[in-house]
C-alpha cells in the first residue's frame, strides 16, 4: 500500500505583490516657510488723563467701548468756567504788567535827559549810574511783564486741556469715565488704541530662524519677509497679508524663542481698500512666514518618512530598497530633502508593516508633484 500511493502534486508557492500609491521626487527650487501663531495687539495704545479738575459736562458718542473716532476730535470736555475766569485774569495781569514797563521806560527817558542837562550845567563829566537812569527798575518791569505772559500762557493751556482731544485716528478699548464725574488731575478716563497698524508677536525657536532673512538693514528698510495670517471666525477662514517689520533682538529666557514682529496696515479696513473682513485686536491667527529660496531640493509629503531619516524606494525592477535622505528640514506636511534620493525616483507613499529590502511592489502611473517656489502661501 506504501509502494502504491500516489506523489502529492507539488505546487510552487507565488509571493503576493502588494499595491502601492508612490510618487516621483521632482528636485526643483523651494521658497521655504515657516510657520507660528500669534495675537494682535495694537502697535499704540494709549491711556488718556485728565491733566485738570472738573466736572464731565459732556462725553462724544464716540466716547463708548469700541467706538472709532478720528485725529482732533473732541472725546471728552471738562467743566471750563474756573479756567476761562483764571485767564481773564492773567491777561488783566499781563495788561497792568504792560503799563508798568511803559512807565519804566518814560521813566527811564526822563532820567536820562535830566542827567544830560545837570552834566552840561555843571561841566561834569562823571557817567551816570544805571540806578540813576532807572535801569533796574525798567528791567525789573520787563521781568514782571515776561512772567506775566508765561502765567495767561499756562492758564490758556489749562483751558485748552479741559477739552480732551483724540490723539490719532483709533478706537476706544475700554471706558473709565463719563459724563457728570468729578476728575481730578491724573484721573484716567479711557484706554484707546490706534487702528493704523496691528502688530503680532510670532514665536520661533532658533532652528527655524536659518530659514528666515532677518539683517536688520532688510527689516529697516521696509524688506522684511512677507507673512500671511490666517483665522477661522464663523466658521469661515480667512486672510490678511503684512509683513515681518523687527525681532525684539534678544531669546526668551524661558521658551528659548525669539519674537518677531509682523505688521498688518489698516486691520480695520477704515480706508476701505485692503481688506474685506476687519482683522479685530485679540484675534488669534496662524502665520505663514515666507522664507529663504533653497535650490535642488526635493519636497515630499510627511508621510513617506521612517525611522532613522529612511525613505522607500521602489527600484528598476520594482523591489522596495530603504534610503537614508539628507533632511533639511520638515513641518507639519512636508519634508524637504537637500540629498540621499534623486530627482525622478519613486517614492513609496503607502505606510506598509514591517516592509523587507526586496519586497516586490506593484503600482499604478506614479504622482508627479508639481513644487516649486510658493508666493501665496498654498502649496
């Protein structure tokens, strides 16, 4: 029964080929970015004082919180009646001040003319002392006059600053005063901010700031590089583009980062011509700062990374061969690799578990990415 079985068919076992997605590295030239967040603050904001006493007697409609004025307005006036009596009365004082250098100099004439009579009566040709031309009293006149004018000048200054006026063309933040209060000199009455320029302080970690062109002879002359903000308010995302305008020059001692400072003109769109949406103070946005300009440098997604900086290749005979890249870089979606691959290599994007050097691979017509320099901050 041994001898007369029959041979089980052998049967050759086939290898599975798995599908992958991949893609073809494009080597081309790469307009980095770096990215942070930040808050916008005003670039001025103010604390306005009463620099007199008196009673609120009236307050602009302007004068609310978030309420916009204009350069010169009038935001808040102070009861003026001791002020405009105080000037009457120095300009009383500077009239009698006046009369009395008038005299002082008639006097003065008198004198002299008489000490010319006496001395060619008497052929004497001793000089006549300023006493006796009435010299001191004259410049002791003149004196009182000047301090005169300098007291109707500080009262005609006290008057005017019983209208509190609009510094600059802005916005009020918060409200600490109002009409039928009782002030007094320092008494604080609103905090306002000007709406002309939004800054926003964008941390960077020191490795981020090779990527960057920050010479101060760039940042001083208006060529900072250029930086997008983005935020979602309603569910709608939108944008506004300044500019990086300063550092604040020194690490933060804590968070090891350097600030930069980026602009935004009229965030409020007062002018009406740069923005469809206002960008308000307090927002939270993300930045997109434009970077320096890399050459032959091949940008791939984030994904097709491994452990230890290796990439899948998928090779002439269509075997998966791990690479060691030179990493330039990486963020949230991309890498950037300065060597260890080459242009028109197939990149595997599909995450395989526990993938073999050899393992054959099969694959539909590879994605070609279309990178290249970015100026609007999309890929």
């Amino acid at each position: 029964m041994f001898f007369q079985q029959s041979k089980p068919n052998t049967v050759q076992p086939v290898i599975p080929v798995m599908l992958v997605d991949i893609v073809r590295a494009k080597s081309t030239m790469i307009q980095m970015e770096v990215r942070a967040q930040g808050t916008v603050t005003p670039r001025t904001q103010t604390t306005l004082v009463s620099e007199v006493s008196g009673l609120i007697t009236s307050v602009s409609p302007s004068f609310v919180a978030g309420g916009f004025f204009s350069k010169g307005d009038v935001l808040v006036r102070i009861d003026d009646r001791n002020y405009r009596a105080d000037v009457k009365r120095a300009q009383a004082s500077v009239a009698t001040a006046q009369t009395v250098v008038t005299r002082e100099a008639g006097l003065a004439d008198y004198a002299l003319a008489d000490w010319e009579r006496a001395k060619s009566l008497f052929q004497s040709s001793k000089a006549a002392s300023d006493l006796a031309l009435r010299k001191p009293q004259l410049a002791e006149a003149i004196a009182n006059l000047e301090f005169a004018r300098a007291e109707l000048d500080k009262r005609n200054g006290d008057l005017d600053r019983t209208m509190i006026r609009a510094p600059y063309d802005g916005m009020v933040r918060e409200k600490r005063a109002d009409i039928g209060q009782f002030v007094a000199s320092g008494t604080q009455l609103a905090v306002t901010f000007a709406v002309d320029i939004a800054e926003i302080r964008l941390p960077l970690p020191d490795r981020e700031l090779a990527f960057l062109d920050l010479q101060d002879s760039r940042l001083n002359d208006g060529l900072g590089p250029e930086v997008i903000l983005r935020a979602e308010i309603g569910g709608i995302e939108h944008s506004w583009r300044g500019k990086i305008v300063r550092t604040e020059g020194v690490f933060d001692e804590r968070s090891r980062v350097l600030y930069l400072v980026a602009q935004i003109v009229d965030p409020y769109n007062q002018q009406g011509e740069m923005w469809s949406y206002p960008l308000r103070m307090g927002t939270f946005v993300q930045a997109t700062i434009a970077g320096r300009i890399a050459e032959n440098i091949i940008k791939l997604p984030r994904s097709v990374l491994r452990h230890g900086n290796k990439v899948w290749i998928v090779n002439q005979d269509n075997e998966l061969v791990p690479r060691t890249i030179d990493l330039l870089r990486s963020d949230r979606d991309s890498i950037y690799v300065s060597g260890g691959i080459n242009s028109d290599d197939l990149v595997c994007l599909t995450i395989l578990d526990n993938p073999l050097p050899g393992t054959r691979v099969r694959f539909t017509n590879p994605v070609d990415l279309q990178l290249g320099i970015n100026t609007d901050g999309n890929d």
